[in-house]
C-alpha cells in the first residue's frame, strides 16, 4: 500500500494519519522544532524533521518537505488545509519528483486559486455573481473609482490564497487606501502574493458553501452544502451541514454551480465552492477552494461519504465512489475550538494546555492536534481542535452541541467557547432559515456578540523553543540529533551558547510579562508575533486609542492602539519577533 507524506500538521494532520491507518496506508509525519512531541508526530508510522521555528522555515519549505518525502520513501504528498495546500508549485514540485499529489493538478490550483479567473468562469457557466473589477488591482485609486460607480460597501479581496485573510470590508471612502495596504499586505504574508481585487459586498449575508469531489477526467460531483455564517475577522468559528432554509431552487443552483465551475477545468479531487446569500435572495459567487476544507467533517457526517478516502481514491485511480449527490441525513455542526479570547476581540492567547477534559454521548466526534499537556503554539493557527456533533434533525443537533460544548473543559489559553456558546443559544442562530427571524450573517458575531463577553486569563508567556543540531557518529555512520538548547545550556555542553534561541527585546524588562509594568507611555504587543507596520510616523501626534502599529500573529493581524495621548517614538523595528507584553512604542 502506498506511504503517504502529510505535508502539514495539528488537527489536520492527525485527521489524515488516522484515515491513512484505517484503509492500509503508512503516515509519514513532517515537523517543526517545537512540534517534535506534537501529536501528529507520535500518532505517523514515521517522522521527519523540518529543521526551524517558523512557518517560512519548515512547513511552507517547499523543497525541505520533498526532501523528507525522499528520504522517507513516500509515493504520495497530501497536503491538509492551509500552509501549501493551494500552492501550484508545490504541487508541481511534488509531482516532478515523481510522487502523487493528492490534490488538483497545478493548473487547476493556478486557475481556481486566482479569484479573477475563478469569477471569469464562473461568469462563463452562469453561476450568480456580484458586481467587481475581474482583474488585480494597480492601486487604491482603483478602489475609489469602483466605489463611485457602484456605492458602499465594497471588499477589497486577494486574489490568491483563503481563510478569510486579505480580505477588508470599507463602508466609508476615506478607509479605501488603508484597506487597500492591509489587504495587499496580509495576502503577501499569508499567500506570498499581493495581488487584490475588488467587489461589491453584499450587506448582511450568509455565508453558504458547497463540497464537490471530481474524478480529473470530467465528472464533478455535489457532495452537499453548509452554512458558514458564524465568522469572525472574515473567519469561520461555526458551521454546519446542511444549510439551513434554503429552497429547493437555490440548493440546486448552488449545486449545479459548483459542479459547472469545477467541470470546467476538469477538477481532480476534494474543493469546495463558495457563495454568499443575501437577505432577499440575492446570490454571488464567492471563490473556489483547491483543498479539504477545515469543515469537512459535517458534511461527512450527512452524506456518509469519507472525504479524505475520497481522496486517496481520486488520486490512486480508483475513481469516486459515488454516482449523484446523496439525500442528507439528520443534521451536524461544528464548533473550531480557537485560542483566542473574544473578551479580547478574538486576540489569539497561545500557550500550554494545562486541562483538556473531551466531551461524549450520542453523535460527538473530537478531532483535535493537541492533548493535556500540549502548547498551542504561536507561530502558527490558533485553531487546535474541532468538535463535530450530529442529530437527526437541526434542533437536536444544537441541544446535543450545546450539551458537549458545556461539558469541554479547557484550561490554560483562552478560547472561543463562552462566544460558540452563546451564538448556539441566541434566536438568530437557532431560528436561521425560519420565517420571521432574520437570522446571523457574516458579520453579526462583531456586530452583535462582541460587548457581551469578558477578558479571560492570559496563559503564562511562553519560551521559544528551539533545537541544538550536532553531528554524532552511532556504528561508524555519521548522524545528526537535535535536542533542546534549553537541555543543553542546562547541562553546559553547548560552551558559550547558553540560552541560545531564547533572547529577545523583551527580555530587557521593558515588557509587563514576568516582570514590572510598563511605564507610563508604553506601547506594548498584546500578543507574541511580528511587527509588520506602523501607523504612524515616528514623531507624529495621536489620541489615545488611536492604532500605533500592526501585528501579525497566528495568522491574524492585530493593530495595537496608542496607550496615551502624545508623540509616538518607535521602538521596535518593522519585521521584529515581539513578545507579549514587550514594548514596540513609546508615547511622549
């Protein structure tokens, strides 16, 4: 049976051992420095090291992860969701090494993963679309120009890439340009490309989706659809299966959408199409996503169709194994279990997972990359597990939802369950899709939830985690091992490079974690991350609240606001690593 390299790892990653456990296959495993313990690496038949710390360095390391394919004999590469998994030229170096790519040829990923081609074919089957400029944008003056002709509001998208990142809603002229840089911005990090374009944003709508599966010779099948609507920072924390209140029309034309615009570059494998639904009715083409998608499993749960096997078969030659969409059955959502603090407006809170206590019962799937003891880390997602709950209808699901949602037991960073909580029990998610209640949209968590919830505990700061690699010969044959510089500092092996890995800028004392409080005027990182941009010049006036800086951190973008009234004096510099707590201004 084929051995099959899982190019990712967490949540997903576990997902894709197991399944390869179940139909024969043997796992390979690629990690990081600080997931050398992680659970995706003990569960694989094997492992590999992609030395480093960042996502840069190892599991976006296109020609580190070939590297361990080989050594590890691999036949084929899946990808997960996230990091490569749309990268055309990953998958084009994948399969120029001679493996298989469980996934869309390159092609397909150029195609689809391009939001101006993908609405070109959209428009080209007919599939419902909103008004938009079909090419990358030049500059913010572009985006001024469509706003005048077609009104407020507009979102400025990147073309390439997903999860919601590069995305920026503008309601008001005036937040065009920098809109326009914060999204070419977030693309460039997230997907290593800039390009954006815009469109017009349809006001209040749900978020409704469709899986498809294709054979790569032609056919492309309609597995089912979910509603995505519970999001936040243009990220979803809610789905379920199958979307709620749609008619028998619009359920087809969704369908029958998804599988043209597939059909149309003859797709191979799992993706999944999205639409937005407006409140009267109104229907747009959203995008195309060239992977498996992180809410697969309520659609599993509905169809009985195993999606990652879907693939393996797909991608060995065995073709789909089913003929038609398949009648639904009951209903089932899931809850992504983030370490962000909506108290905080959803700041991601990474760190050691002291309790995890799992739900049961009737219907209660845990998916999850983490255990007690584990640390979510954070120079990656802040998603660390998912709970998936199935019932025979709607109702039933959220009540069983509700149960296992109160029943999980998380302690150490914060997480998203107080708000997953309080949206399954709030009129507008249980009525969604019932006449006479509106329902949530896209946008409803930020403007609804939000002043209902509370700061939690921050988890204690974290140290950076980093491997000593030396050579050491076993049996005449030259080896290299990596062990903690921690261990070795501890034990002294390592002359003159004690706590190597460890320093930074906040370790001066200028930061409130682990030591005394800022002064008075101190601008400190709410979260560990990068500095990627200032606001504001170096001497210019602000008000206190106004952004000073902006952080990247677990994928997400944080703006940092001024702590008081007066001239802001930069710190820190663009592109530094920065603690929780350390100091990246001063205001005067």
């Amino acid at each position: 049976m084929p051995t099959i390299l899982i190019a990712n790892r967490g949540e997903i990653a576990v997902r894709i051992i197991r399944a390869c456990a179940q139909y024969g296959h043997t796992s390979v495993a690629v990690y990081a420095d600080q997931d050398a313990d992680a659970l995706h690496t003990q569960l694989a038949d094997e492992a590999y090291s992609l030395p480093g710390t960042t996502a840069a360095d190892t599991y976006l390391n296109i020609e580190a992860i070939i590297s361990a394919a080989k050594k590890s004999g691999a036949d084929a590469v899946h990808p997960g969701y996230g990091f490569l998994s749309e990268n055309a030229d990953f998958a084009a170096a994948v399969e120029d090494a001679g493996l298989i790519w469980i996934g869309p040829t390159a092609d397909t990923i150029t195609a689809l993963g391009d939001k101006v081609t993908a609405r070109q074919l959209a428009q080209k089957v007919g599939a419902p679309l909103a008004p938009g400029i079909d090419r990358p944008l030049a500059d913010a003056n572009e985006v001024e120009d469509f706003a005048g002709e077609h009104g407020l509001p507009i979102i400025i998208k990147a073309a390439h890439g997903g999860g919601g990142r590069g995305m920026k809603i503008v309601r008001d002229l005036a937040e065009v340009a920098g809109a326009f840089d914060s999204a070419t911005r977030e693309a460039a990090e997230a997907f290593g490309r800039s390009e954006c374009f815009v469109e017009k944003f349809l006001e209040r709508p749900r978020h409704v989706e469709v899986q498809i599966v294709g054979d790569g010779r032609g056919r492309v099948v309609a597995v089912g659809d979910r509603d995505c609507s519970a999001q936040r920072r243009n990220q979803k924390l809610i789905e379920e299966a199958p979307a709620p209140g749609l008619s028998d029309d619009q359920r087809a034309r969704l369908h029958r959408s998804a599988e043209a615009i597939c059909a149309e570059v003859t797709y191979r494998g799992a993706g999944t199409v999205e639409f937005l639904l407006a409140a009267d009715g109104t229907m747009t083409f959203l995008e195309v996503n060239t992977r498996l998608q992180v809410e697969h499993p309520v659609t599993e749960a509905t169809s009985g169709v195993d999606l990652v096997a879907e693939q393996f078969r797909i991608a060995f030659g065995q073709g789909l194994s089913l003929e038609a969409t398949p009648e639904p059955v009951g209903h089932a959502i899931e809850l992504r279990i983030n370490a962000e603090d909506p108290g905080r407006g959803f700041l991601p809170t990474p760190g050691r997972i002291d309790i995890l206590d799992v739900p049961g019962g009737p219907g209660v799937r845990w998916d999850a990359g983490v255990r007690a003891g584990d640390t979510v880390q954070p120079a990656f997602d802040s998603l660390f597990a998912k709970l998936i709950v199935h019932g025979p209808d709607r109702a039933s699901a959220i009540a069983r939802t509700v149960s296992a949602a109160k029943e999980l037991r998380v302690e150490g960073p914060a997480t998203v369950l107080p708000c997953s909580l309080a949206i399954l029990t709030d009129e507008a998610f249980t009525g969604l899709g019932s006449t006479g209640v509106e329902g949530i949209h896209t946008q409803w968590i930020e403007a609804e939830l939000l002043p209902r919830f509370e700061a939690q505990g921050r988890p204690a700061p974290l140290t950076e985690t980093q491997l000593e690699r030396m050579s050491i010969e076993i049996d005449g044959k030259l080896s290299t091992i990596g062990l903690p510089a921690q261990l070795l500092s501890a034990l002294g092996s390592v002359s003159g490079q004690s706590g190597a890995g460890n320093s930074s800028a906040g370790d001066s004392g200028t930061g409130s974690v682990g030591g005394s409080s800022p002064a008075a005027g101190a601008v400190t990182a709410p979260v560990p991350g990068s500095l990627v941009d200032y606001l504001v010049e170096d001497g210019a006036e602000v008000a206190e609240g106004d952004d000073v800086a902006v952080l990247s951190a677990m994928k997400m973008e944080t703006r940092v606001p001024a702590s008081a009234s007066g001239t802001v004096k930069h710190v820190a510099a663009v592109g530094d690593t920065v603690a929780v707590g350390e100091v990246i201004a001063r205001i005067e």
